[in-house]
C-alpha cells in the first residue's frame, strides 16, 4: 500500500550540553543529531530556544552591577519588585502596556508584546556574587539566519530556523510558544482569496504559521534549556523566504487590546 | 545504539468524508486511521476540529429563518453586517468584549473570548434557498469525552481528545488553534513548584500544553475541514484525567485586557 498519510514529525536534538557566551550552537546542533545518527534534511524547521540563543550570544546582566534609575525605583516599589531587575526591564522597553499587581507587560526592544520585555532568571547559572538575568537576543531575525547559514555550511542542508519563546497570553491561562526570530521562513501564512471546499471565499486568511511551529516545539522543548532547547520540525508545508518576525506583529493602531 | 530521541508525531486520519448531521464521526476516525493501517496507541491525543464536531451535532442555522432584534439591527448597521448574522453571534454571547470596524469579539457563551462567538459559514455546506452558518458544539467537553468514550468502545484503546478551532489573537497576526473542548488531559500543565537546571523555581509555572498541542495539529489540518479534521498526536507527555477546557479560561477579573 502506498503511504499517503500526512505527517510532521518533531525531534528533539538530545546531548546539547549547558551553553555559554561564544559557543558555535549550530556545532552543538550538528553533533548532537549526529550522537542520534539524525541527518537533518532540506525543508526541516530547526526550532531554538531563546535562552541558549542569548546565553550563547552573552546576554547576561548581573543585577548587582546595575544602578536602578527613579522610575524603576517608583516602579519596583509599587509591583513588590527588585529595582535593579525592573531597571534591565526598562532598558528593553519601548512602552509599558500594562502594569498591574506583580505582572508587567511591555513592548519589548524589538516590538514584542511580553512580560518583562523577556527578562527572565530561570535555568540562568548564577554567578556567586551577583543574581543574573538573561535578556533576549538584541536582533532574534539575525540571530535564527546566523544559525541558518551556520547550518548549512557544517551540513550542506538548507532548513529553515524559528527562535522560540513561551508567552503568557490575554484571556488564556498558561504560557504557550511564540517565534521571535525567524529565518528562511514566512511566519504567517497569507491565504486571502483561497476559496473553502464551497467555493466560498475563506475568512481566517491569516494563518500563525511560525508561532504553531514554535509552540508545537514547545511541547518537546518542556521549560527553558532542560537540555532539549532545540528541535527539529519534520512535515510542515511553509513559504521558505527571507522573512522577519516582526511580520507577526501587529501594529498598534490595528490593535483593539492595547 | 539505543534510540533515546524525544520524538512527537502527527498523523492526519486521511479519508474522512464531509460531515453530517447524525453522523458517528468517531466511526469515520477509526475507519480512516485502518485504510492506512495505522492503529491508536493508548496515550495517543486524538485531535478534532470544531467544524466537523458541529456538523455532526447538526448546529447549523440557516440566517432566512432567524428574526434579528433591535440590538443585532443596530449593531450589524454600525458595523457593516447582516443583521441575521449578527444575531445568530449575540444568541451565543455572554457578553461583548469589543465591536469595533467589522472585527465582533465576545465572551462566547462558554466563555471563549472569541471573535464572532465562534460562528462561521466557511467549509459550510449552503442550503440552496437560505444561506447558512455553523455554530460551536453546544458543550465542547462533553463533545470530547463522548469522542473519546466512542473511540474506546470501538478500538479498546483509551486516548484523550481535544476539540480544536483557530483563534485570532491580540497584538500578534495570524489565527492560531486553540482548545475549546477536551477529555481526558489536563488542559493546563502546573510545573508551581518545580526547579529549574540550578536549583531555582520556575518562573512560567503554568503551561498551556492542550493550546500548544491544538496549534500543532492545526499545522496539518490546514483550515476547516479541506478532509484533514482529524489528527492523531503521539509522543506528548500530559496529566490523563477528567478535565475541562474551561480550566484553560483566565477569570475575568484576573485578566488585564478585558
């Protein structure tokens, strides 16, 4: 019988060791799918977690060398927050959106909507001296086509990479996985003016491509680096092209939530 | 060697007709699945679009022989739609959550926030003298476990199963799927508690591990029901028991964005 069936597989690169500033992540990648004899083949996404995106890039703040400034002083006060952390908040922030009890909800740096522009502590070594955060990639597009083009000259294969990052949602409990850098991949999905099974003109003609990538990933990826921060996404159908994640974003004005 | 991957796979059933009322959808499930000489392992996630579940509950509405009210006149006048239409949402709704341009999101009467109430005419087969729509199953939960319970008499293999429909989101474009009924997994994933690689506790505590399985089948179902409704997830660790996709709601007043 001739296999017809559609399928998507998701591999998750095993023996990525714990990462840190200047190590070659597309070696790691390389290596670990070879201890798994994994071969990676064109059209494969390569899902990253953010964490050991900017821990292998050095984005590393140890708080104790930070000098809180007077907002994130009043800031911190008011939310029951260190001063020092909501000062590094504040740095990656175009615009609070919404500051209420503990949770602060910003525009990140690069226009992402998410708690704390993305700041985070958890499964960050700590140095013994100073508590340490680890803040996003600077540039997450440059980042995931960094790792692309790195891929392809280890390997000869040309994949397609998301950068990924677990984001608390309005009006839904728990965090799901979003892309924040894309490369090599359209992250949304255009299909206006493709007709329904009727003939009918279709109506959600966006499609979040990349961010169901991203929190399909995520399932495998469990939370932060765990030692399975990438995975391999095997079977989805995508537009490859040069592409950004600033795509998904929708800008404010066209924003009923902001 | 021994194959330690973490591996996750999808499986769209292939052959499942177009849905009708009165249909044992559950039947075609197992029926598809054999023409492939695939089989449902136990812990398998059977996930199912919300198209196919509210056709063979028979929820459609045919807009000739629905009588708008004063509310629905006005606001279909203010926002450019049929009048019938926009009583058929307002029939479904607890409350509107924003109606602005043509864009009508809601609190759904089980209490999705939703644009249009979950309403839809997209891959709805259309009578020839009234056009017609598609509602959500009236109770998705129960949808799921009667799925589930069906599945289980037919093959003697428990899985759980997720009810899924496509959500746009605020802030980030693009419709993504998201769980609106299901049986048998816990919907949230609560890790409160748990240490990260250094000892710390974790920051994001609560995962939405049935979203992110529903956007991962949504990248082989495509949208609506084209035949690929079906899709058989395996490889995802979760919590088996009696559940709601209600747990998956964030209460209102702990939600900034209402």
């Amino acid at each position: 019988m001739i296999n017809m069936l559609h399928q998507m597989t998701l591999t998750a690169v095993p023996n990525i060791p714990l990462i840190h500033e200047g190590d070659d992540l597309a070696a790691f990648i390389v290596q670990g799918l070879a201890s798994a004899d994994f071969s990676l083949q064109p059209g494969d996404i390569v899902v990253v977690a953010q964490k050991v995106v900017s821990k292998a890039e050095g984005r590393r703040v140890r708080l104790n060398e930070v000098q809180p400034g007077p907002e994130a002083v009043a800031l911190a006060e008011r939310m029951g927050k260190n001063p020092r952390l909501v000062q590094v908040i504040l740095g990656e922030t175009r615009e609070i959106v919404r500051a209420a009890g503990a949770v602060l909800v910003v525009e990140q740096r690069n226009g992402l909507i998410c708690a704390n522009a993305g700041v985070d502590r958890s499964n960050v070594d700590q140095d013994a001296d100073s508590e340490t955060v680890l803040l996003l990639p600077l540039d997450p597009d440059t980042s995931a086509r960094h790792l692309r083009d790195r891929l392809l000259e280890l390997t000869g294969v040309r994949v397609a990479v998301i950068i990924n990052d677990s984001h608390g949602r309005p009006w839904r409990a728990g965090a799901a996985g979003v892309a924040i850098g894309v490369a090599g991949i359209a992250p949304i999905e255009d299909r206006r003016g493709e007709r329904d099974l009727f003939g009918y003109e279709l109506q959600h003609t966006l499609v979040a491509l990349a961010d169901q990538v991203a929190a399909a990933a995520s399932l495998l990826q469990g939370q932060g680096d765990e030692g399975r921060p990438v995975v391999v996404v095997r079977g989805v159908s995508y537009e490859a092209r040069e592409a950004s994640a600033s795509e998904i974003l929708r800008p404010k004005h066209q924003d009923l939530f902001r």
